[in-house]
C-alpha cells in the first residue's frame, strides 16, 4: 500500500523504518566470505534466475553475479556479516536479471548477458536430474522472481519468514507478503531436492554448440561486413536536392512484392463515399483525402522511406509496433500540407504510418508509426478503440487532427472546466481541423483541452459525442467513465467533474500505445472525526496491442481551495493487470490519511462485491463489507487484503 497524501486535508509521512547502526565491513571479508561460500552462493544465483534464460545462460550468469557481488569500494556501511551482505548483492542482481527489460529505461546491467565469465565454442550446463528435478523446476518456472527467491530462502538457506521478509524488501521485491504466499504453493516437497546437482552451477558438463550454424553465423558476418563497406561508399557520395527516393537509404535487394508495396502508382484509394454502404467501420474505409493525393513524387519519396530509412530519417513509433516496410501496397489515408511540412498518412492493415517532410528545402524527414490493428468505431460498452481522428501534424505545442468521414462536428472542451461549454473548431474541406493547444504540454496543469466529436446519427436520431485526448501518438486515446463491464462516453455533468481529477494523471500513460482510459469511482468513504466524504477511483489505459496495461487508484478527498478541481492521489498503481477491467472489475486500494485535527488513520476501500477488508503489518485491523478506517501513527505501514463474497482472496493493487 502507498502512503500517498490526499490534496489539502491530509499530509502524509512516508514511512522510513530506523535502521540499526551500521557497522563498516573490509572489503577482504566480503572477499573472503564470497571465496568460502562460492558454490552456495552461485547455487543461490541459479536457482533465482528465471529458467526461461536457458541452462546454459543461467550457469554463466550465476557466476558472473555472484563474482561482481564485492563492495566497489575498501569498505561497506552494513549491518550485515561478510557472507550476509554478499548473499544481499547476490539476490538483488538475480531479481534484476530476472525483470523485463522496458523500452523507456536503461536495463540493468543485471539484464544484459554477462561479459565474464564467457566461453566460446562450448555448452556449459549442470548435471541432469531425476523426474523430480524436473518437475520442481517446472513448478519453478511458474513463480514470480520473488516468490522463487522466497521458496530458495526457506529451503536452501533455512530462514525464517520474518529474515526471508526482510531479505526480499532489501533486494526490491515491491511486495515481500505476496511472494512468500505464493511460494507456499510449492510445497514443502521440494526442499531436500534445492541441494541436488542438477542445481548445481559448479559441477557442470560441456557440449560443443551448434557447428553447422556457426560456419554459417561465421559467412554471414563476412557478407555483411562487405555490405557495409559498399553502403558507406554509397552514402558518402554527394548530392544535393530530393532525389527520386528523398531520404531513403539505398537500396540493397530488389523483388516483385517489395517493388509493388513501393509504386506510388499502385496504393490502394478508398472513394469517398465508400463508408457509407461498408459495414465495416475501421480505417480501410476512410477515403483518399489532401491537396497532394495526386502528387507521386511526394508519395514515393514516402514509401521508400517506409522501407529503408535513412540515418537522418527520424523514426518513433509505439510500443510493440513493428516498423519495417509494407507487406502490399499500402492505403493512403491522406497527403497534403499541414502548417510547415508536406504530410503522408498511409495505412497497411496493421500500422498507420506517418511521413512528413518540410515544405521547402531538404530538412529532417519524420517517420512514426502506430498500431491500429482491430479499430472499429463500434459504439456498444468496451468494444471501441478510437476510430475518430489521427494525428496530422504537431506545430508549436499545438496538433491537428485528420477526423474520420462520419465525423459530422468537431469542438475543443477543457476537461478541467466541467461546466464550461465546447468551443467549436473548425475543419478544412480535407477533414484536417483547426490547431488545439497539446494537453500536459506545460509542467503546471492548467488546462487539459480534449477533442469533442460528433459521430453521424443513425436512424434520424442525436449522433454520439466522444471525447479523444492526444498522448503524444499518432492515435489519441478514446475517455469513457463508469464501471469497467458497461463504460460509456463522457458526456453529463457527473461524468465531466469526474474526469475533472483525474485529467492531470493521464500524463502517467503518455507515449505508451493507449487506446482508451476508463475511469471508475467505485467506492465512495464517509471519513472519520466528520471531515466530510472521499472518492475512491479507478483509471484503466488498455492498449491496442492488448497487453502492459496501466491501472491507478486515486483516493480524492474534499479540497479545501476554490478554482481549478485538484487532482487526486495516486494510492495504488500497477502495470500489466487485470484489476479494474472487464474480465477482473474488482480493485482494492489505500492510504495513510491525516484528519484536519491531526489523527492518523489507514483508510481503505475495495471495488467489487467484498465480504470484509483487513490491514496486518504495522497497522491491524478489519471492517465488514469493502470500506476501512483504522488508527494509526505517523509513517505506519500496513498491508492490505479482502474476501470477496465468495471466500476469495484479494491483494491490493500494486
């Protein structure tokens, strides 16, 4: 649980546990510890290290690990023996190995493949085992980095749950209690079998590696050197102007798919009116729009950069988007000129890409990518990634928006301002609207301008309102409110003052390939000593590749200060979960809350059909039904779970 203040009535105290004094410790100790407990300790290593790295890798890295786990300097402040703070360095570097590595960060150097030790030509892997081997490192390979660290502890160094607590907290483990539970579900069977040899990194065997494929890696590496080599001849030639392929590189192999996919002359063109009697409702039915449509030039210059970028093409897409070229040719959405460049928006059934290049001269040329693949501008609960706009251009903290052909009005509405009115905006003859200002461009959160548009009515009746927000992608991400199995669009007083605190969070899910945000108060909490009423909400970013998504829980007190809503505090936040979805509507989250005559208290509350909620840890307490208030002291820390209904057992977000 996050000691997260709430804005104006609650100030919190991050918890800070005191440590004993620390004692220094020589270098040559660690050294001397590490010598005589080797074997244990790369044993340690091996067994943490996710299976999926392969046995071979695994060995290699198990020593690496354990031989760079000395104090950088001649000594270390610790409270911990020589062999106590080595073992320390040995878990956290095998918990990192074991993280996924994350396009936005550097990875740790735990993550890379180690440099040493490293051996050429050879396999190198502990002995084989027995069934039971085997079948405990299945069971293995099913835990979490943490839970497999617990079950390693408990076994193989024979501690207690409190020191394997401690240990796992110190190595990073965000949440020691969940992996000692689910390390439980190993059993107790399989902890004579952690001494076997097959876990044994120190008693190995070799075997050669794959001859047939090295001759071959050992050619291919030749060829492409010389490739290189005829490359930068090619590059460093001059040239001046745009030639017949702009910025594209050169171009190293020619086919009949791979030509046709480039002919400007053969991209498919959608007429105008087609949508009208497609049942489909996605981008293959968009019409050919832009001034420059006709402009073949512009359009080959825009394909062969697709294909083979240059190094002074800037490319960006979003994640898990695949950026090669097309597999056909592609669908051209849209060319004209959008504020100082010349804009192409091509799409391949999977991707929207988008090529721009300045209006005069030969400056830099942009090529971004984004995943669209099942669009659909579907109006039923759930089903409805953002069909209504792409990103034309962005110029001076503004963006243009290319709106659909059913889109019949567009208007600009500060989410910050629920009872402010739309403001119209206009949209040229080519469907490219007006500049609007970037939202979240700024550190302070004054305004959060979304785009508003009106869908084509069906039957003679109101068309559907939307509202679109852009996250720096070439899709911006569709907002919708109420619980996760019936969301509906923004629209009403209740639902805009909603979205009113939580606006100035969205920047929490920026660039990360968003579809759509929902966003869900699921519990509302009278608070103790008659300090009113707080809002607990959920906020949901699903992507359109359908995985890594991003929850937050937001605990909203009343706010004191008049103006602008102030946005709530994140109490809980989690990535690549089901909780507060469709198929998991369930969430569980809470803070550590300063009432206004200086009282602390735990305050909780679960979304869901909830049978009680409890606290353990440095604050105890229970309460029936999903909603809690316990007492307690500056920089407490708890840990939080509830009972369904059902007997089921539910673990607060994180």
């Amino acid at each position: 649980m996050l000691d997260v203040p709430p804005p104006d009535t609650a100030t919190a105290a991050p918890a800070a546990p005191v440590p004993p004094a620390a004692a220094p410790i020589d270098v040559e100790q660690a050294e001397a510890a590490l010598v005589e407990h080797y074997q244990r300790l790369a044993r340690l290593a091996y067994l943490v290290l996710p299976p999926s790295l392969g046995r071979n890798r695994r060995v290699l890295t198990a020593h690496a690990l354990v031989q760079r786990s000395l104090p950088r300097g001649r000594t270390a402040a610790t409270t911990d023996s020589g062999y106590d703070y080595v073992r320390g360095r040995v878990l956290r570097q095998a918990l990192d190995a074991g993280r996924t590595l994350r396009r936005a960060a550097w990875p740790r150097r735990a993550q890379l493949p180690p440099l040493l030790p490293h051996v050429w030509g050879l396999r190198l892997f502990p002995r084989s085992g027995g069934a039971d081997e085997l079948a405990l490192d299945r069971r293995l390979s099913t835990l979490s980095g943490g839970a497999r660290a617990a079950f390693v502890l408990r076994g193989l160094e024979g501690l207690p749950d409190t020191d394997v607590r401690r240990l796992l907290a110190a190595a990073g483990v965000e949440d020691p209690h969940a992996a000692l539970v689910e390390a439980d579900g190993i059993g107790t069977e399989g902890v004579a079998l952690l001494e076997s040899p097959e876990y044994d990194p120190c008693s190995l065997q070799a075997r050669p590696t794959d001859l047939l494929r090295r001759r071959q890696h050992v050619r291919a590496a030749v060829a492409g050197v010389a490739a290189v080599a005829v490359c930068g001849t090619l590059l460093a030639l001059p040239g001046g102007g745009w030639g017949a392929n702009g910025a594209a590189a050169p171009s190293y192999a020619r086919n009949s798919a791979a030509e046709a996919a480039l002919d400007p002359a053969k991209v498919l063109r959608v007429p105008a009116n087609a949508w009208r009697a497609s049942a489909r409702t996605d981008f293959s039915v968009w019409p050919t729009r832009g001034a420059l449509a006709a402009d073949r030039p512009l359009l080959r210059r825009a394909l062969a950069v697709w294909a083979r970028p240059g190094a002074s093409v800037r490319v960006s897409s979003t994640p898990a988007t695949p950026v090669g070229p097309p597999m056909g040719p592609a669908q051209l959405l849209y060319a004209g000129e959008v504020d100082r460049a010349r804009v192409v928006l091509l799409y391949d059934g999977l991707r929207i890409a988008r090529y721009a290049e300045p209006r005069t001269g030969t400056g830099p040329v942009a090529l971004d990518f984004a995943r669209v693949d099942g669009a659909a501008a579907d109006t039923a609960p759930g089903a409805a990634p953002a069909t209504y706009a792409l990103v034309a251009g962005r110029t001076d903290g503004n963006v243009r928006y290319l709106t659909a052909p059913w889109v019949t009005a567009t208007s600009v509405r500060d989410l910050l301002d629920p009872a402010g009115e739309a403001a119209p905006l206009r949209r040229g003859a080519d469907g490219v609207t007006d500049p609007l200002p970037t939202p979240g461009a700024k550190r302070e959160c004054g305004a959060w301008d979304v785009l508003e548009v009106t869908e084509k009515a069906t039957g003679g009746g109101a068309g559907a309102v939307r509202l679109l927000t852009d996250l720096g992608e070439l899709t911006p991400a569709r907002l919708t409110s109420g619980p996760p199995t019936a969301p509906a669009d923004v629209s009403g007083d209740a639902a805009r003052a909603a979205w009113s605190r939580t606006a100035c969070l969205l920047p929490a899910v920026r660039s990360h390939g968003v579809r759509t945000v929902n966003s869900w108060q699921y519990a509302s909490q009278p608070l103790p000593e008659s300090n009113g009423g707080a809002r607990w909400v959920c906020t949901r970013a699903d992507t359109w590749r359908g995985t890594d998504s991003r929850v937050l829980a937001q605990f909203q007190a009343p706010s004191a200060k008049a103006g602008a809503p102030q946005p709530g505090a994140i109490a809980a936040r989690a990535q690549d979960t089901a909780a507060c979805g469709a198929r998991e509507p369930r969430v569980l989250a809470g803070v550590l809350w300063k009432s206004r005559a200086g009282r602390w208290y735990v305050l909780a509350a679960g979304g869901g059909e909830f049978r009680s909620v409890r606290t353990t840890g440095g604050v105890t307490g229970d309460a029936r039904g999903r909603l809690l208030a316990v007492p307690a002291k500056p920089g407490d820390r708890a840990e939080l779970d509830g009972r369904l209904a059902d007997g089921t057992r539910v673990g607060a977000l994180r």
